[in-house]
C-alpha cells in the first residue's frame, strides 16, 4: 500500500472553513490531499507566499542589510519582504527598500524569479528586482541593524542565506 500523501506547505494550519466555518477534513483532490469542507464542499487551496527582493545597484556596488532579528539575526541581505495580497509586487519590492534602508528606489529590472526558497526565508516564491536610489538618506530601518554598500569583492563574509549569495551571483553575471 502507497503512504498517503503529504499535504501541501501549511495545510495543516487550516482547521476550519474560511466561508462557513465547519471544521475540514482532509480529502484526496486530484492526487493532492487538501483540507476540504464537508459542508460547503469549499477546497481550500494554499497560495504560494511571494516575497522579494532588492538589489539596488550604486555603480559597481550593491545595497546590503545587516539583519536585526531573526531568522539569520546579523548576517547580511538584501532588502526583502513579502508581497502584501493586492500589492504590486515592484512597489512592494520599492516599499521594502524605503522600511529597511531609508532609500527611495526604483524598480529597474527583473533579475530573477526564483521558486521554493529555503524554510527560514518562508516564501515559495522570490523574485528579485534590480533598482536604483532616487531619493531618501541611507538610514537602517527597524529591522536593519546595519545597511551600506558593498563592491562583490568586498562583500561581507557572513551572507544570510542560501540564496543571498546566489543572487548576487546571477546579478555579477548579467552585468
Ligand atoms: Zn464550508
């Protein structure tokens, strides 16, 4: 006999219908288990969580965070957040920089759409923007204990995150 399979990231946080509020069962749709409701027959679909992130370009520099809180409390990132639900994820992406670094940007490019980021980073989907400083004076946010930029030889050594260091490095290689 086959074991059942798993449930999708963060079903099993859904103990009740969002529409009528009767408790869910757990039911096969389509060779995916969900939590469905056996009284409004609702399938409750999990969105994927989007977050980005930010690599705002000075010259041949970028932009960095030293992070406050945890997860990865003092390592180095980009700027990055979640997209709020109706948030165009760009001006999300601008939101984020101006929280974090007092900086005013602007969306340039998209560098990279990058998918299941790791658990910690709790996003199943990132994307990353390039931008560039308009406005605003670089001043570390609440959840920034440090922000400045660096030059890619002379990054910090302690990168938080798998996929900090390989975005920085999609973005050396599409200079
Ligand atoms: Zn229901």
């Amino acid at each position: 006999m086959n074991a059942p399979p798993p449930l999708p990231p963060r079903a099993a946080d859904y103990k009740f219908c969002l529409r009528c509020g009767q408790t869910l069962e757990r039911r096969l749709v389509e060779g995916v288990l969900r939590p469905v409701c056996p009284a409004c027959r609702k399938i409750h679909f999990i969105d994927p969580k989007v977050a980005v992130a930010v690599i705002v370009e000075r010259g041949e520099q970028l932009l960095l965070i030293q992070r406050r809180g945890d997860p990865e409390k003092g390592k180095w990132s980009m700027p990055a957040g979640f997209v709020d639900a109706g948030e165009d994820p760009a001006r999300a992406a601008e939101r984020e920089v101006r929280e974090e670094t007092g900086l005013h940007v602007r969306v340039t490019a998209l560098l990279d759409v990058i998918a299941k980021t790791e658990p910690a980073e709790g996003a199943d989907i990132l994307i990353v923007y390039r931008a560039e400083a308009v406005g605003g004076s670089l001043t570390p946010g609440d959840d920034a204990a440090a922000a400045g930029y660096f030059a890619p030889a002379d990054l910090p050594a302690d990168l938080a995150f798998a996929s900090t260091r390989t975005v920085i490095t999609r973005w050396l290689a599409g200079r």
